[in-house]
C-alpha cells in the first residue's frame, strides 16, 4: 500500500506516526512545503515572551524521526496538482525546482490552516506580518527588538497571547479589534471583562469596535495603521485576525464547505474514495449543536490524524466528536471554556438557560483560598448541558475538561448536580463547584417554571 501525506503538522505527524506503526509494510511518503514538521504555533507567544528560550522544544516529532520509522519525506517540497481520480499528485522541490509526479493508493490531505488576510491597501509594506509557523515566529522576534511600537491586529487567543508577551517586553502595545470585546468567540462578556482591565491596567491602548482600513508608511515599511475611527502609530503589525483552511488545491476533487473546509465523515474519508482529510483543513462534528463545524485546534487535529490511521483499510474507530474546549492564561488570569458561550447557544436557536457559580473554592477554615468563576450554559428545554466557562487565579482549568465530557455524553444539569466527586478541604468543598453549578440550574429552571405559571392566561 502507497500512502502519500500532504501536510505535516499536528493531524500529519499523528497520521503518519500511527500509520507507520500499523502497517509497517506501506509505502509512507510525505510532502511538507516547510524545512520542519510538528511545530507548536500554540508556542509562538511564549518563544516570542522569552518564556521559552530554546525554539526546539516547540517541535514534537523530526524528519529524522520519521525516517527512522521508514517514512520517506519530501520536505521543502509543494504539491502542485492532485488527481484523486487516477491517484497521483504533482510535486516541486522547491531547492532544485524539479516537477515529479508521484502515484498512491491513498491520499491524506492535513494541510491546516492559514491566516486570514483581507486585501487591506498597504498590506504589502513591511513589518507587517502573518503568526502561524516557525518562520513567522523567528521574523517576529528579529523585528520586534528595534520595535518600540508594536500593533496586533485580532483580539482571539493567539493576539491576546502576544500582547501579553509584547507588554511584558515593554513595548507600547495597540490591539485593534472589529469586535467591541476581546475573546469573544471563546468566553462571555464576564469572563472576559476582568482580563480586558488587566491590559488597559498595563497600558495596552485598546481599539475595540474599529476595522483596519488601510496600512501607510515610507520607504516601503509601516508607521501608520488607519482604522474606521483613527489613525495609530506603529513600527510593525502582527496580523491575528484569524484562520481559513488551506484547501486551494483540493476544489474540485473533494466536497467542501463554503470556507473552504473539506467535509469529512466520522472516520475521516473525503467525499473521494481512498482519500481522507484531518486537522485544521476540514470539518469537525461538534457535539453541543449535533453538526459539523470548523475548529481549528490542535487537539481536533491530533484526534482526527490518528482516526485516519486507524481507519485508513476499512472504517472502524469512529470519531466521538469535540467541544472545541479550550484553555488561556494572561497574567493572572487562567481561563478555560467548552463548547457554546450563552451567546453562541442563542445565536444556535436554543432556548437557553445559564447558572454562574462565584465563590472561595476551599472551605472557610483553610488559611489559603481563591475565588472561582464558573459558569455553565444549558437547554431549558432538554436541561442538556451545552458549554461551561471558568476563571480564577489559580488553576482549574482542568474542570473544563471534565465539563467537555459531560457534554459529549449529552448529561443534564441535574446529573451534574448529583455527580459524584469527591471532597478534601485542601481541594474543594463538600458541594464540589461542578455540583453548584448545576444546583445552581436547577435552582433556576425551577424559579423559570414557577414565573411562567404565574403569568396570566391571555383573555
């Protein structure tokens, strides 16, 4: 069996680990445009913050690695063209520029994601750039040193990261953002109130509710950035305003979605037989609404990479869908979300009901505390759990784990209530948080029943 890989970063380097442990007699070859494989840009903020000083340890696996397993890979190599019908590909190296033509018997395609970049005029000055791999990465770091004032365009996590990381380093630090709150795809209004104070506490200039309009400067490098609303100062621009999938070489031969996300079924076959997708370039099913969706996320991208392994000769592991579940800290701030905000549930069409637990999660006698914010979001109509956010300063990020569970088994806010966890003051309370939580909804699906009875009939 020939097996051709295009892509290896998270969803390529589980594949491809996988499949050379399970069918050690295959034909493994992989094509990867970069010089490296299995980078961490999750990283990036914390090699560019100094808080990781040695690069290497943001790579998990190497070419060499992979060779060891017997793995022929072609890096610095782009494929050009794929026929999925005749099962060849076309690839360039791009060292010598030679064209070859390579034939499989299947095709896996993890080619990620790439940022978004809207045709902003100016966009071609430099010092205006792109967050993504290993390059993108070391370019930031070399023109941040002679940066005083740096812009970061797009306030999601990998932007709130590295205007911590450029703060920290004393920088003059602008987030520019559509949206009038940070965060606001991942976290509520607040949960992500307290982390917003604590930029503007520390001098980040905040341009919240504002639209790049046009970059300017002089002698071919950026100094101005000119929104909806202003004009603002910079010495460079980091580009975070999000990710698209990087499928251009692929319409045509397989089904996608508008964005350009290949559609996969729940063992990871394409709509082509003998091809398969995973990561960042095609779609997820997403437990909390039952569809499919587009979350970028390496861990999606690890799970789905390795469903592909094991489901490379006949459909056998189905994957068991995801919550999009998430974590951050900035400063003291460590937070964590799964599945739906309150926003997004009501934008989903549910009739949406919420319980926020805030208090010390250790019992009053104990010399040392922290407060806990946690809040779940559920269906009033099935009292089927939804999403959850938390936040504190100390870490229980960890329980959004065990939320992101309690979705996918499609639990209740009254079998949350009831779960069985255990207490030890050094830990929790005898009423764990995840309980309050969901005595807390119960509470409150009660007072909503008892409001609509007392609502008049209509005459």
């Amino acid at each position: 069996m020939k097996i051709a890989v295009i892509g290896c970063t998270h969803a390529g380097t589980a594949a491809i680990t996988n499949m050379a442990e399970m069918y050690p007699e295959a034909d493994i070859h992989v094509f990867e445009k970069n010089d490296n494989i299995s980078f961490l840009s999750c990283g990036i903020a914390l090699y560019v913050g100094g808080v990781v000083n040695d690069p290497d340890g943001l790579f998990y696996a190497s070419p060499k690695g992979m060779e060891e397993l017997g793995v022929h890979m072609h890096l610095e190599h782009e494929v050009l063209e794929t026929d999925t019908e005749n099962k060849t590909l076309l690839a360039k190296n791009l060292q010598t520029n030679q064209e070859t033509v390579y034939g499989f018997d299947k095709l896996v395609i993890t080619t990620g994601s790439w940022p978004i970049t809207p045709p902003i005029p100016g966009r071609e000055l430099d010092n205006i750039m792109l967050c993504k791999n290993f390059n993108h990465a070391k370019h930031i770091i070399k023109q941040a040193r002679d940066a005083e004032n740096i812009t970061v365009v797009g306030a999601g996590y990998i932007g709130i990261e590295l205007v911590e990381a450029f703060e920290e380093a004393g920088k003059k630090v602008t987030l520019i953002d559509g949206e009038t709150r940070i965060l606001n795809k991942y976290l509520d209004p607040e949960f992500t109130a307290p982390v917003q104070k604590s930029l503007e506490d520390r001098g980040v200039n905040m341009v919240l509710g504002e639209t790049v309009r046009e970059f300017k400067g002089e002698e071919g490098t950026v100094q101005r950035v000119v929104t909806t609303n202003g004009e603002y100062e910079t010495d460079m621009v980091v580009m975070c305003i999000g990710f698209r999938p990087n499928t251009d070489l692929f319409r045509g031969e397989v089904d996608m979605l508008d964005n350009g996300a290949i559609i996969v079924d729940n063992y990871m076959q394409t709509s082509r037989k003998d091809v398969f997708a995973a990561g960042d370039c095609c779609t997820v099913p997403y437990n909390p609404t039952g569809g499919n969706a587009y979350i970028p996320l390496a861990t999606n991208a690890v799970r789905m990479g390795t469903l592909v392994a094991h489901n490379l000769e006949r459909p056998v592991l189905a994957h068991p869908g995801t919550q999009g579940t998430s974590g951050l800290k900035i400063y003291e701030h460590q937070m964590a979300s799964t599945g739906l905000t309150e926003m997004a549930a009501k934008q989903a069409g549910f009739d949406t009901g919420t319980a926020v637990v805030e208090d010390d999660y250790r019992p009053a006698f104990m010399p040392d505390n922290a407060v806990i914010k946690l809040k779940i979001v559920y269906d009033t109509k099935t009292h089927r759990l939804l999403g959850a956010q938390v936040i504190s300063e100390a870490d229980f990020t960890q329980s959004i784990n065990t939320l992101s569970v309690a979705i996918q088994q499609q639990m209740t806010v009254e079998q949350l209530a009831m779960n069985d966890f255990f207490f030890q003051p050094h830990f929790n309370k005898p009423w764990n948080y995840l309980n309050m939580a969901g005595l807390e909804a119960m509470k409150n699906i009660k007072a909503r029943a008892a409001d609509k009875r007392k609502v008049p009939a209509a005459v």
